[in-house]
C-alpha cells in the first residue's frame, strides 16, 4: 500500500488517500468532468481509504441532475480535489492532479462514458 497526500491550491482543503501505487488516470466525458478538466482517479475509494479535512466554510458540494453525486471543491480558491461517485454513494474518486507525489501530467488515462450515464 502507497500513502498520498494532497491538497486544494490553497491548502484549506487537505486529504490523505491509502491505496496501491496510482500509475494511470481516468478522465470522464460527462458535463461537469469536461468542464473541469481534472485527471481522476481510476478507482474509488471508501472513507477508510481516502481521509479529508478543511478549513471551516472552505469544503463547498455542487450538486446537479440526480443529486446523488457529491462534486466538492474549496470555496476559496476553486480547486476540485475529489467527489463521491453517483454509482457508489459513500466512495469517492480523486482529482490526480491534488495528489502531492504525482505529475498527473505525466500519466496515461482512459476515457470514461459519464455523458452517457442513466
């Protein structure tokens, strides 16, 4: 197991994420996921797994279509570090780029079909 740690750009949304070693990418065709451009995580992770904290206010949530996915990003300087998936409540995927081990850049990825998710 691999300990990553990350943060939004300011640092008032902080998270540390226990997983295998993170080597490829995923990025989702959906609306919000085009938009924002971000190189997620290809797995999920549970709350034992991913662990967060934020600066009082600085955790927003954006909502949208079902309302069950959960897209948070920090209120003060705009970065998306990670959301709680709408096909499984309670895990979450994480923005590659947070994480402060990786060049997200340098990653392959695959393309997900969240346009065309029901």
């Amino acid at each position: 197991m691999a300990n990553y740690s990350g943060s939004c750009h300011c640092g008032a949304v902080r998270f540390s994420l226990q997983t295998e070693t993170i080597d490829r990418g995923l990025r989702c065709n959906c609306s919000i996921c085009v938009r924002k451009g971000a190189l997620m995580s290809p797995e999920v992770y549970d709350v034992q797994q991913l662990r967060y904290e934020a600066e009082a206010d600085a955790l927003v949530c954006y909502q949208f279509g079902s309302g069950v996915a959960k897209h948070f990003f920090c209120g003060r300087c705009g970065i998306y570090p990670f959301h709680e998936t709408l096909r499984q409540p309670g895990h979450y995927r994480v923005n590659l780029g947070c994480i402060d081990q990786l060049d997200a850049t340098t990653l392959p990825f695959q393309v997900f079909d969240g346009k065309h998710l029901i």
